[in-house]
C-alpha cells in the first residue's frame, strides 16, 4: 500500500468508523457466538499472496462484527465506562504514525515533553497538591500508565525497593530476604485505599487512612480508576480530599474521560522513588542531556521498555473539549444515573443497594440470590443490554452503569422497562 493508496483507503476507514459509531445503537450490543467461533471462517494459515483491502473490510462485517461485544452502544451498561472519541481516535492514528518508542527523552523529545505538560494539565484540573506536579523543578511528577493494576504494581514495587534501602541503611547487615519476608502491604477486599470500588463505586476515608500512613511512614498508593475523572468537577472533588497524604494516586482517563484506551494517569510525590526502583542504564539508552536534570526518562517510570505516544491523545481532548466540555460530559451520566435511580425508587420490588454518587447504581430484586441470578440471566440472554453483577457482602446484585458517550435519556428509560418486564415475567413465572 503506497502513499496514495492510503489516502484512498484512510478516506473509506474514517468513513467505515463513523457509519459504525453512528449505527451502533442498531447492532446487538452482546454478541450471539459461541466459543471458539471464528476459528472456522478463517484459514489455518496466513495467504501466500497478498489479499484485498475490500474482502479484507468485508470480512471485518462478517467475521468480526458478530463476535463483537459493543462496548460503546448506548444500551451498553456492563463494568465501566471505555472512553471513546473522534479527537483521541484521530490522535492516536497521528500516533502510530510517528510510531516512536519513547523510553528516553532522546528518543523522542516530544513524545517525553508533553507527556510531562499533559500530567500537569490533568493534575491542576483534579486540584492535585503542588507536590504531585512536574513544574519547572518539582520533585514529583506524572505518568501514563497501561492500566490501573499496572500503576498499581508499580507503586507496590517502589514502596518495596524504598524501605528496604531504608532498613539496610540503619541496620546494613540486613539481607533483602530477611526484609523481604516481613514486608506487610495492607489493603480491604477491594484492594488499595480505594475512591469508587469497582463492586459498588464506594469510597475508602483518606482524611482516615492517610494520617495513620504518614505517621507509621507507610507508602500510601490511592487507586480512583473510575471515579478519578468525575474530581474535575468541583461538586465531586471532596472526594479527593486527603490526597495530600499520598506517596501516589492513580485514575484512568481511558475510562471516563474521552482518552480511548490506554491512559491510565499515576502521579508521584517523589519521582526518585520509582526511578529508583526501576533505574535501568545500559549503554545504548545512554544519551548527553541524561544527567542534566532537565529532563524525564519515562522507562524509569514503568514496567515496559517501550511506550508510545499516548500524550498525544490527551492534548487532543483536552484542547478539542476543553474543560467545560469534559465537565458537562461527567454530569451527563451522573444525572443519568441518578434517573435510573429514580425509577427503582418507583417499583418497591426493587431495592438499591449502595449510594448513587456517580455514574453507577446497584440495585436487585427483593428477594434471594437464585431470583437475582435469573434476572440477570434473562437480561443478557435477551440481548438488548448488557449488565454484570457483584457481590456485596452476601448479597448477589446487578450493576447499571453508565457507560456510553452517547447515552441518552431515552436509553436508559428503555433498559428500565425492559428490565422491569423481564421482572414482571420471571416473577410471573415463579408463582405458576
């Protein structure tokens, strides 16, 4: 495929993209196949000659589609949201394009550069401490991660690698095995100190934890991977309050905040203590302006060598929306949410079963387990929603939450009445 080709096909990719954005609310938002499907429609082997881009887009209709679970269709309200744009699609194209490995500043200068600007842009939008900033000279700093679990480990790693040079400095006949073997990392059954618990979008005391932390001189890692994007939005950001104790926070724009995936935002108080964990020099990463103190080596930062440009799709929507823009879309769904709520209140068959502070409402049928279990059953085995469950304490519960950037109002009353009719009929059912 040569130059000019390329613009023709890139032309009819745009145009495919969006008449599949624009149709989705049409397609059958969890797929009717059964495992191991595709396996027969394809051949054992790649072609020996070069195939067609149209049979290729063809079968993108026909082999793919099916077995497609649309995670972006308004009537798709499972897990969390996957945030999805036109500014970041389009700026992750521009990405693979200039298709440059960024572990070190030289590189791509760049591609480091404005990663280091993006973080603060995003940390003074969340009101995050001064501490937590690059700036011009800060000690702290931020970085984009693949995931939440990733930044986790990462913060994991660092606290480990961080006291253990701290105990062998006051005590150095200490071995790392012997400190290895009586490190405690403490967490709930939700994981780390936790703002909007995937379960049930519940909220771990900061002002709580966080001064216990600072005083036992403990790492505090803060993990809000759903609910960190609402923090934009000053009627949310007491949520955040407490940050301030933490040695890292972590959130994922890629789940609510129109970055497509992946960008997941961890910041840190003391850049050293990743880079000092990670540090990694061989000669051939080596580079003049390395000890220069003006610059960031992002492979210090994480687990991978290689990164790409996942900046550019921050600066995209970040420009293209702008804040207000980014704030009206959080609202959007957290009023949805709150509609939703409103309509269970509405059948007392239905009891909700955690506080509806943003875009996610728990709810269940009065009634056992096994009943939930069926309903559940009859909501995705019909199709037209898609819904996952949880456990809370001992009880089985559906979660709503709201997930597409096109989700309307009339969406949401729809999967209501659906609901409640399948209700209707499966506890028609249970008398007969």
């Amino acid at each position: 495929m040569n130059s000019s080709e390329f613009r023709r096909r890139g032309k009819e990719m745009t145009d495919f993209v969006a008449d599949y954005l624009d149709g989705i609310e049409g397609r059958q938002v969890y797929p009717d196949v059964q495992p191991g499907y595709l396996r027969s429609l394809v051949p054992s082997t790649a072609p020996e000659e070069p195939d067609a881009f149209e049979d290729i887009i063809n079968d993108v209709e026909r082999i793919i589609m099916p077995g497609v679970t649309h995670w972006h269709s308004p009537y798709f309200f499972a897990y969390f949201p996957s945030a999805n744009s036109y500014p970041a699609m389009l700026a992750d194209m521009l990405c693979g394009a200039i298709g440059c490995i960024g572990f070190s500043w030289a590189a791509s200068p760049a591609c480091t550069e404005l990663e280091t600007v993006m973080m603060d842009w995003l940390g003074k939008m969340l009101k995050l401490p001064e501490a937590f900033l690059a700036g011009e000279a800060g000690e702290g700093g931020g970085v984009i991660q693949g995931s939440a679990s990733e930044a986790t480990l990462m913060a994991l790693l660092a606290a480990r690698t961080k006291v253990t040079r701290r105990l062998q400095a006051a005590s150095p006949g200490l071995t790392q095995g012997a400190i290895t073997e009586k490190l405690v990392a403490y967490s709930s059954d939700q994981v780390v100190a936790t703002l909007g618990t995937t379960s049930c979008c519940s909220f771990d005391s900061l002002l709580e934890v966080g001064p216990i932390c600072n005083k036992e001189d403990m790492w505090l890692h803060i993990d809000a991977a759903y609910a960190g994007s609402s923090f934009i939005c000053p009627e949310f950001r007491h949520l955040l309050n407490g940050v301030e104790f933490a040695d890292s926070f972590n959130f994922n724009p890629h789940k609510w905040l129109l970055v497509n995936f992946d960008c997941s935002a961890m910041w840190v108080k003391k850049r050293t203590d990743l880079i000092g964990a990670f540090k990694l020099d061989p000669v051939y990463l080596k580079h003049s302006h390395q000890d220069s103190g003006l610059i960031t080596d992002y492979r210090h930062w994480q687990l991978p060598l290689g990164r790409r440009f996942r900046s550019l799709k921050m600066w995209f929507v970040f420009r293209m929306y702008g804040v207000k823009g980014l704030q009206a879309y959080i609202r959007k769904h957290v009023q949805l949410a709150h509609e939703f709520e409103h309509l269970l209140h509405q059948d007392p068959r239905f009891e909700i079963c955690a506080e509806v502070t943003l875009g996610l409402v728990c709810f269940r049928l009065k009634g056992s387990n096994k009943l939930n279990e069926a309903l559940l059953e009859r909501i995705n085995g019909t199709k037209k929603i898609h819904l996952v469950p949880c456990h809370l304490r001992d009880k089985f519960v559906l979660r709503f939450a709201i997930c597409s950037r096109t989700v309307e109002s009339a969406h949401v009353r729809l999967a209501w009445e659906h609901i409640s009719q399948l209700a209707s009929d499966l506890l028609g059912a249970e008398k007969e």
